[in-house]
C-alpha cells in the first residue's frame, strides 16, 4: 500500500519561510490531483492548496500571495513552500493525493508539525 511521507517541518520566526516536501513511498501509476491542508489548536483541518496534474493551482484565501504549491510527476512528490510565515499558520500540516493504483483513492501524509513564532 502506498503511504506519501511528509516532511520539512519545525520552527521558524513569524516573516520566516519553510518548504514542506510530501513523496510517495513507492512509484504510483497515476498521481491526480494533490493538495495540503492543515488542523490548528482546537481547530477543523482546512484547505491550504491543491494542484491538479497538470499544474493548475487553487489556495485558500489566507494563504495567497505567501504559499506556492508545486510537484514533480515523475518523482510522484509535491511541494509546499511557505513564504511570510504568521503564527496563525501554526498547525499540523498534511499531505494528500488521488491515486489510481492498484488501491485507488485518497491518501494522506502523517503530518508535520509547523510553528511559527512571534
């Protein structure tokens, strides 16, 4: 079974950056779309960033302008980079992906674990 390990978390001054990685554990057939979310103190996990296969983006509003998602296809990998960093998006960040494979649906990273300090 297909686990995406996360990773790039820690912590870092508000105004810091962070790049959060997510990549597959093994080669997938087909990787759809793939996205970030997120779950702060006493909060429901919410939508950070997604991207489709072919590169099309979509980010929550808090997040636009100072978050870029990316991925590379052939290493089944994508990316978060975080730029501006508040300590409102202190949270525990999670990776997933629509897979086709021989179990298709949507996975989920482990999360990691980002703070940003004032």
């Amino acid at each position: 079974q297909v686990q995406l390990v996360e990773s790039g978390g820690g912590l870092v001054q508000a105004g810091g950056s962070l790049r959060l990685s997510c990549a597959a554990s093994r080669s997938i057939f087909i990787v759809n779309a793939m996205g970030w979310y997120r779950q702060g103190p006493g909060n429901e996990r919410e939508l950070v960033a997604t991207i489709t296969r072919r590169g099309s983006t979509n980010y929550a509003d808090s997040v636009k302008g100072r978050f870029t998602i990316t991925r590379d296809n052939a290493k089944d990998t994508e990316y978060l980079q975080m730029n501006s960093l508040k300590p409102e998006d202190t949270a525990v960040y999670y990776c997933n992906a629509d897979i086709y494979d021989q179990l298709p649906g949507v996975y989920w990273g482990q999360g990691t674990q980002v703070t940003v300090s004032s």
